[in-house]
C-alpha cells in the first residue's frame, strides 16, 4: 500500500522531546499504526493491544506488564485501559520525556480513566483519515492560518466538477483509496463500520441493545449536515432520547461522527442553541447513503450534505496542526439566518465559511456571514464561501469567494 508523508509526525516528534505520554487519537485504519511504528527505534520498543497474548498480559497484571519497560510505542491502548495507571505510576517514578507513545481508536481523553490517571503528563494529538495536502503530498495547506492573519486563501488550481464528486464521495481511508471502483471502496466502508461496531463498542461502554447501533447510524446518516434532533433519530429506530443521546456519544467516541456547537456571544438569546450533527469522512457518509457518482452528478442536492462534511473533516485536519488553536461550530439563529463553520481562535476572533455545491456564487448568498459579521462586531476577520468554481472572488470588504480547492492549494 502507497505510504503517505502525515502532518501529525511533526507534532508527535516536538511532544516526545518535553512530554511523557504522548497519546495519538483517531479513527481505526487512518493510519496511526503505520505513523507509530515509525518511532519504535532504539530503546523505544512496539506493542499492540490488536495482538491477543498481548492483550491478555496486559490485562491480567498491568503493573508487571508495564514494569520495566523503558520506552514504548503502545498500540490500540483502549482496549486495555487499566494499564493506564501502571503507566502512571511508571512515569511519576521516572520523569523522562518520550517514555511512551500510545494511540487509540477511541477519544481517550473521554475515558475517565484517562482523565484520571494521566491529567497533566498527557499530550493528545489527532490523527484523522488523509488530508487533501497529505494525499497530494503538498505542504502549502495554511488555511487556517492565512485565514486568521487576514489574508484570502485563494486556490492555486480548482477541479472539475465530476473530480471533486468523485474525490468527496472517495473519503480519505487509505485502505478505502486502494479500492479501484466505486462499488469496492463503498464495499469496504460498509465493512468497516461492522468491525468497529463488533470490535471497539465494547471497549467503550457496554450497552443495552447493540444490535440497534448499526441502524441508528445509518439513520444519523441521513442527519448529517443537520440540526441534531435526538427525538426524531431515537424514535426511527425505537430508542429513548436518553439512551440515543448515549450512543451517539459512542459513535463520537470512536471518530464516527461529530456534534459541533452553535457559536453565539453571551447577550445573543436568538441564536439556536442545538448542536449540528456531522460525519468525520465524507466516503463513510456517501457509502451509508448510497450515493453513486451517476447519481451526484445528475443531482447537485444530494452532493451539497457531503461536500458539508468533506469541507468538516478538512477543516478539522488543518485545524490539527495549523500555528492557531480553534475551535470550529456553526451558526443558526430564529431568524434562519446560518452559516456552516465559525472558526473561533484562542483571542476570540472568528472566521465564518460557507459551503455551497454550485459552480457560481452571488451577493445574496452571503446572507449568512453578513448576519454573523454584525452580530460579532470587531472579533469577525472575514467570511468565506468556498465553492465549486475555479475563481477566487472578493463581494465586499471581508467577504470572499474562494474554490474549494483552497483548503489544500493554498
């Protein structure tokens, strides 16, 4: 399988210098395997949790498993969380930075056990399926960046429309990307999500009604790019508010989807107040979906959710190693005025984006982000509609038009 160049490796390298645990978190197949085992060197020693035996040692003593170890690459460490404390115990006696590296296919820092027992000598860094940059092996993704310092991203080079369908629908699995037709990668999605219901739901929680999780995702499916309403998806699959509300945790736990916040300021009381629901690969969503690249490209409605979410999923990827830290959510309030994203940096300033899966953009669509410039005032830097043209166009003072493409291209 082609090997990728990832952006997270840097991180990972600074953080070993002056952190004891440096915890690599991310969906199953994204690659984590691969980019961990590329720093069990030296005294630094590869174990994973996948390996039965090994999972058994670690479970049946985990301080004797964790004694003596000097340096180690852990592999898949939720699936035995108990050694987190002999983890713990080992670095408090020995305070060398490096001392491990652990990844997991679950948020580890929503496990209390984590939040318990490595608070302050853990460092987490996300790692995502391929970003477009990664995949097109270009450093110049600085979106992010360009963005809060005031300048336009713009893109070096836009797609044709059936190219960017066929890139959204394809994902960023690399597994999923070895697959040569459309039928086999959505094969491979769908049997992707069956090993991570069976495999890794049970290292989560343990829940009630676990046949039910594959129906109420592939109803969240149909969600995606929405308003969450708990009600509505619980009661399409004969679920309690409280225990759909569960589950989908689950499912956020374990990188499958993402609820994103409303963003509004203190004195707002018209903003909407509920969570938007979204998918983190837009390969994943297509596959449950269904859609077939015939069927996208012959109605531009079906491919405006999934766009949504591929532009999610790219946004979060910069986010992870942009010089900024932000926060992404949205914006809705009872007037419907909306904007997709409002990326919101450590000092307060914020960036709206709009996505639209049109090929020209006009003044009336930028509605949204006016309504948001004039309620955030002097901390709005500028809003973006990125969208399916090749031309990067400036409406009006802090408002722009931009290809999608800019999110990797620029």
């Amino acid at each position: 399988m082609r090997t990728y160049s990832r952006h997270a490796e840097k991180r990972i390298q600074t953080a070993l210098r002056d952190t004891r645990v440096v915890a690599l978190n991310g969906p199953r197949q994204s690659g984590k395997t691969t980019l961990a085992r590329r720093f069990a060197r030296g005294s630094r020693i590869y174990l994973t949790l996948d390996d039965r035996a090994t999972l058994a040692a670690a479970k049946s003593d985990p301080v004797a498993f964790i004694r003596g170890i000097d340096r180690a690459v852990i592999d898949e460490v939720q699936r035995a969380p108990e050694i987190l404390l002999a983890i713990k115990r080992s670095v408090d006696e020995d305070k060398r930075p490096g001392r491990f590296l652990v990844t997991g296919s679950a948020n580890l820092l929503t496990l209390a056990t984590v939040r318990e027992s490595l608070a302050g000598r853990v460092e987490s860094i996300p790692l995502y399926p391929l970003a477009q940059s990664e995949l097109n092996r270009t450093n110049s993704a600085k979106f992010i960046d360009k963005a809060f310092a005031g300048r336009v991203p713009t893109a070096k080079s836009a797609l044709k429309d059936e190219d960017l369908i066929h890139l959204v629908s394809s994902g960023g699995y690399p597994e999923a990307l070895t697959r040569k037709t459309e039928r086999r990668r959505q094969d491979w999605y769908r049997a992707y999500l069956d090993a991570i219901i069976e495999r890794d739901v049970p290292d989560v929680a343990a829940i009630a009604k676990p046949g039910q999780v594959p129906a109420l995702f592939q109803v969240a499916a149909q969600y995606a790019s929405r308003l969450t309403n708990l009600s509505e998806i619980g009661r399409s699959v004969a679920l309690d508010h409280k225990t759909t509300e569960s589950y989908l945790r689950i499912l956020e736990q374990l990188f499958l989807l993402r609820r994103i916040q409303p963003w509004s300021r203190n004195e707002l009381s018209r903003v909407v107040k509920t969570p938007k629901l979204h998918f983190l690969d837009a390969g994943l969503l297509t596959a449950m979906r269904g859609y077939s690249l015939k069927r996208l490209q012959t109605d531009r409605n079906l491919f405006g959710p999934l766009l949504e979410t591929f532009v999610f999923s790219e946004l979060l990827k910069i986010a992870s190693w942009s010089n900024e830290h932000v926060a992404v959510f949205h914006y809705r309030d009872r007037d419907q005025y909306e904007v997709d994203f409002v990326l919101e940096n450590a000092a307060g300033e914020i960036i709206g984006i709009e996505v639209k899966a049109t090929a020209s953009v006009t003044r009336g669509d930028f509605r949204g982000l006016e309504r948001l410039a004039s309620v955030a005032g002097s901390v709005f830097l500028q809003g973006i509609i990125l969208y399916d043209g090749e031309q990067s166009l400036s409406f009006a003072d802090k408002l722009h038009a931009t290809p999608v493409a800019a999110l990797w291209t620029s």
